[in-house]
C-alpha cells in the first residue's frame, strides 16, 4: 500500500490495476462491486485521458475495494 501512495504520479488506472492484482481480485469482482458497467471499466482500464469522477476514484478506492472483498 505504500508503495501504491508512494508513486502518485502515476495514472489511476496503472494504480487500481496494480491495486487488483494485489488483492487477487478480477477485474469482474471489482466493477460488478463497484456498482460500474463492463465498459466504463474497461475505459478506465486502459487510461487513455480518462479523468475518473470522484464517485469512481473512492469506490475503487483501497478502501472501497478492502470492504467489498469482505463483505
């Protein structure tokens, strides 16, 4: 986790991506959790100029995807 905050200058979505593998999560689990469709995720996986809205950034949030993984 420090090091994810470690490299902020990094894109959100070479963050989150990093941040599912670290949880062992698929890319399923974290967009049908996170309440998203398939396509969004995909936009936002790819990181071509996508800027996320805050709604986007704080469900894939360490904290919203640690909560979705235990509830």
């Amino acid at each position: 986790m420090k090091n994810l905050i470690d490299n902020l200058d990094e894109p959100f979505s070479e963050i989150l991506l990093k941040l599912i593998d670290t949880k062992d999560m698929t890319d399923v689990v974290v967009y049908k959790r996170a309440g998203i469709d398939r396509r969004l995720f995909a936009k936002i996986s790819k990181g071509q100029g996508y800027i996320p809205r805050k709604k986007t950034v704080i469900v894939n949030s360490p904290g919203g995807i640690t909560s979705s993984v235990r509830s």
